[in-house]
C-alpha cells in the first residue's frame, strides 16, 4: 500500500506522498530550505491508519522549498446602482512550493 499523510499548514489540509509537489500559504525560508510541517492529522502506512486528535504526536512531514511567488490579480469590485459608488481593489495571494521528502513517525 501507500504511504500519505494528512497535513494541516495556513489553515488547509494536504494529503501528501512521498515526492508530492504542492502549493501552500506562504512560509518562511528561501529556496532549497528544509521545511518541517509537525501539525499530521493523519498517517496511513501499509494499509494501517493512525488517527491523531487532534494531531499525531512526534510525527513529522519534510518538504523541501523548490519556489515562492505570488498568484494571479484577483479584481475586488464594489458597486452600488445609482450611488457612485465603485472601489476597485487588487489582490496577489503570496504562496510557497513545497516537495514532500520524507513521512515519519
């Protein structure tokens, strides 16, 4: 079986592999930095599911940092009819890629 775990950063939940790329809130820490994600809610390992409540205790996920950047412009418009009223506002969402290195326990 495989190997995943259920990790919690910014506020979201990942299921990871080993070798996983994927896209979180901003962290801290430049490219190439080890980054040690211990908030696992879950771990299946050959079939057998560990639970935590509400995290696994000494388990840890390591990723490692391959890029930081900003999303795409999303457009915040506010509009009233027959009001003037308009506000145009922008927002870049700051994100971190991680690649998931090792699941232990």
């Amino acid at each position: 079986m495989v190997t995943y775990a259920i990790v919690q950063t910014g506020g979201k939940q990942y299921r990871v592999h080993t070798g996983d790329e994927f896209r979180v809130e901003t962290l801290p820490g430049d490219e190439g930095d080890l980054v040690e994600l211990d908030d696992v809610r879950m771990i299946s390992e050959d079939g057998e599911v560990k639970l935590g409540s509400p995290f696994i205790e000494g388990a840890k996920v390591t990723a490692e940092i391959i890029g930081n950047g900003k999303a795409k412009k999303v457009i915040i418009f506010k509009y009233k009819a027959k009001t003037r009223y308009r506000r145009k506002n922008g927002h870049r969402q700051p994100y971190t890629d991680l690649r998931v290195t090792d699941i232990s326990l």
